[in-house]
C-alpha cells in the first residue's frame, strides 16, 4: 500500500510540475506564464507545515510578518507573538520568520528543480529599520538563507537595463523553465500599516539605491486600475515597482485595453480571491477540474498569479499561458 501511495504522489508531482510548452522548447519567459497562489499558506488551519504548502507544487506561497517587536514575528492578526506553521529543527509549530525561509531552504534543497517560487511577503505593519527590522537586514535574512536560489531585480535587470521596469517591458524577465530551483521575494505593504512611509515606497527607494544587492521585489499594493497606478508615487521611484497586487473581480472589470497594460508589459500581476469571478466557486473547496479552469481563466485575462484559499484541492497547481483574452 505504501508502494502506491508514494507512486501516486509521484505522479501527481509530476503532473503539478509540467509546463505546458514542449520540453525541448525554452518556452515562455516568467512574465508571460500564470501559475496558482496559496493566501496565508502558513497558517495552521491551512497545512500542518510549510512544507506540505511547497509541497502541493502551488506557485506561490503568503507570509504576514510583523515588526512590531523588532523581531520578525510570523502571525495573521497578533504582532506579539508567533503563531503559524513554520517548523523548528525540533518539531515545533510557531516560529518566527527566520525558522520559515530555513524550512524553504531545506525543501529548496531537497526538491532542486521546484518551479519558480514567489514568496508574497505582507509586512502587516511596516518596516521599523530605527529598531534592526528593516529592508536591509530582510535582504539579509533572505540572502544569508537562500542565496543564489533568490532572483533578485539585478537578475532581471541583467546589467542591460537601467531599471526593473525597463527590463520588464523588454520582457527581459527568464524563461520561466531557466528559473526552476529559483524564489522570487515579493514585498508587500500590510493591511493594517499606518506609516508616514509605507512599506512598498521604503523598499522602492532601498532597491533603487542598492540595485545590485537588495533581493526582492516591491509590490504595487491595490495596483489593479484603469490607468498606471504608479502614478501615486514619485516619478523617480515608479520605474522600481514592476509587481501589481489586486482584487481578481477588480482585474476582471477592466477592459481588455486596461489589462494590456499588465499583460503587454510583462509586469507581475496578483490576482486574489479568484473564487470569486463569475460563476463564483466555493471560497475552500471547488472540484480540481473547477480549480483548474479557473487559473486557466485568469491567465487568459492576463494575471500571473490565481490566489486563493484551495489548500486541499488537489491537481491544479500548473504553468498556464497568460493573456488571449
């Protein structure tokens, strides 16, 4: 019986990995591919370890920290103490974020030729780099952890465009078939931040200032309009941001005009709560044919990611195309 559980998860793996470009083709580049995103990916009632999260082969997992403390705490709602599904070397549950990307290592290691990984990191309140918790010392975290696993804006840029969005709108991003093995870290400003500098601005500016060092990408927070929704930041900073994060029914409503601005572009785009487009499906539980059809309609209508709270549904974890819509 052991025998054909393991074949079968084999198996399953096997069908979670494949692209849909043939495999003697480079295929297409990271920005021109869709793939699934699993909301609070940590948390206990989703999975009992992260790793049984990277495990379902999804294409990006969800990390909310707080700084509150000058630590990196791990929790959805209580910036006190950790709570969540990160595992220590001893088996214990709720552990800060320093023990998360140790568990993303050791499943990077033990599985080398994982799909692109995004790591969509909400800072629920900010940074606080006055108390050690800042973009720097995150660089560091990672860095130290994951090293030359991470795909950082440098890699994108290439020493061939000045910026991540000149090189994005090159589309100079990496056949996403080259990126196996590779984590992209995406740094997003929290729902409940309240700060005179908002998190996606201070890693904007960090990024801009060390091009080749910092590691991950600033997300554009409510990026999802019908007109480039930089413009709220300064214009020196805009061309650093080249990750949009917003609602899938939000997406959806724009025209086909609108959402080229993404999709020609080659920007990054998160949609969540794709439960909820038309014909809405179960919020935790839709069938894996359901599921799969979904992703599929979103990459059609030009996202790169399909966020929600499937967690159990298994077989809809793949590459699809993005755009046609």
């Amino acid at each position: 019986m052991r025998t054909r559980l393991l074949a079968a998860a084999a198996a399953a793996l096997v069908l979670v990995s494949t692209p849909f470009w043939p495999a003697s083709a480079e295929g297409p580049t990271l920005g021109g591919v869709a793939v699934s995103g699993l909301h609070n990916s940590y948390e206990k009632g989703a999975f009992g370890h992260l790793t049984d999260a990277l495990g379902t082969g999804v294409g990006m997992i969800e990390l909310d920290v707080w700084t509150t403390l000058s630590s990196w705490t791990v929790n959805h709602d209580n910036p006190l103490w950790n709570d969540n599904n990160c595992t220590s070397a001893s088996g214990d549950t709720s552990q800060g974020l320093e023990t998360c990307v140790d568990n993303i290592r050791s499943w990077h290691d033990t599985n080398p030729a994982h799909q692109p990984l995004l790591i969509k990191l909400e800072l629920k309140a900010g940074f606080q780099d006055d108390q050690g918790v800042g973009p720097d010392e995150l660089d560091a975290l990672f860095a130290d952890r994951l090293g030359s696993a991470m795909y950082r804006p440098a890699d994108l840029m290439g020493g061939a465009h000045p910026t991540p969005d000149a090189a994005s709108r090159a589309d100079a991003w990496a056949p996403a078939e080259s990126l196996r093995g590779r984590v992209i870290l995406l740094v997003l400003k929290g729902t409940v931040e309240n700060d005179s500098l908002p998190t996606e601005v201070e890693y904007a500016r960090h990024l801009s200032a060390n091009p080749g060092a910092a590691v991950g990408f600033p997300f554009v927070h409510d990026g999802i309009a019908g007109s480039d929704p930089r413009t709220r930041y300064e214009e020196a900073l805009r061309p650093w941001f080249v990750v949009f994060d917003g609602g899938a029914t939000t997406f959806a409503g724009l025209s086909p005009e609108q959402r080229a601005f993404y999709v020609d572009n080659h920007y990054l785009t998160v949609a969540t709560n794709v439960n909820e487009l038309a014909p809405e499906l179960d919020a935790t539980n839709p069938t894996p044919a359901e599921a799969t059809e979904r992703l599929r309609q979103v990459g059609c209508l030009g996202a790169s990611v399909a966020s929600s709270d499937w967690y159990q549904v298994p077989d809809w974890h793949q590459t699809v195309p993005r755009g046609g819509c």
